[in-house]
C-alpha cells in the first residue's frame, strides 16, 4: 500500500526511460536553413525549382515568342501551330515530370 499512495508501482526504471523517450518525440523541427544546408535537399530543389523554371516558359512564354511575326523576332505561328508544336513537347515534359 505505502507504494501505490506515492504512485509508484515498482517500475521506476521503466519511467525515467519513457522521460527520456518523450525528449526524443519533442524535438524541434529542423528550420528551413538547416534543411537546405543538407545536400542532397538542396540538390533536389534546386532541380525543382529548374523543372519548375523551364514549364513555365514551355507554357508561358513560348507561345507569346512564336506568334510574334518574324519581324518582331517570332515565328509567326498559328495557334493550330502553336499546339501542333506544344503537343510534340508534351510526351518529353511528362516524362521529366514523372522522373522529378
């Protein structure tokens, strides 16, 4: 009786290594400079945010420099063109996708 009205059971030993498994589960998150200061994460965003770089001109900005006539340095293309020439890319830019 005298061990359960201190709350102990026996097993202290067992409480203290919980003590210490309960420090391991509060640990804070790392910041995001400690994050990109690791290679291998700063590699692969780098290689995202490249990915990420060349879609958006595939899809933005190519467009509006082949439909500008030759005298503006376009191409001149028709929007049928345009997406003849787009839809030749996609295959290429989905497989990258499914790679990165």
């Amino acid at each position: 009786l005298p061990a359960e009205e201190h709350g102990s059971n026996g097993d202290e030993a067992n409480d203290d290594n919980d003590i210490d498994d309960d420090d391991d589960q509060h640990k804070a998150p790392p910041t995001a400079l400690e994050l990109l200061g690791q290679k291998n994460i700063r590699l692969s965003t780098m290689t995202y945010a490249l990915f990420g770089f060349m879609v958006l001109i595939q899809t933005e900005i190519y467009p509006l420099w082949v439909i500008n006539t030759p005298r503006d340095h376009g191409f001149g293309f028709s929007s049928t063109q345009i997406g003849v020439s787009m839809s030749v890319v996609g295959p290429t830019q989905l497989f990258y996708t499914l790679i990165v």
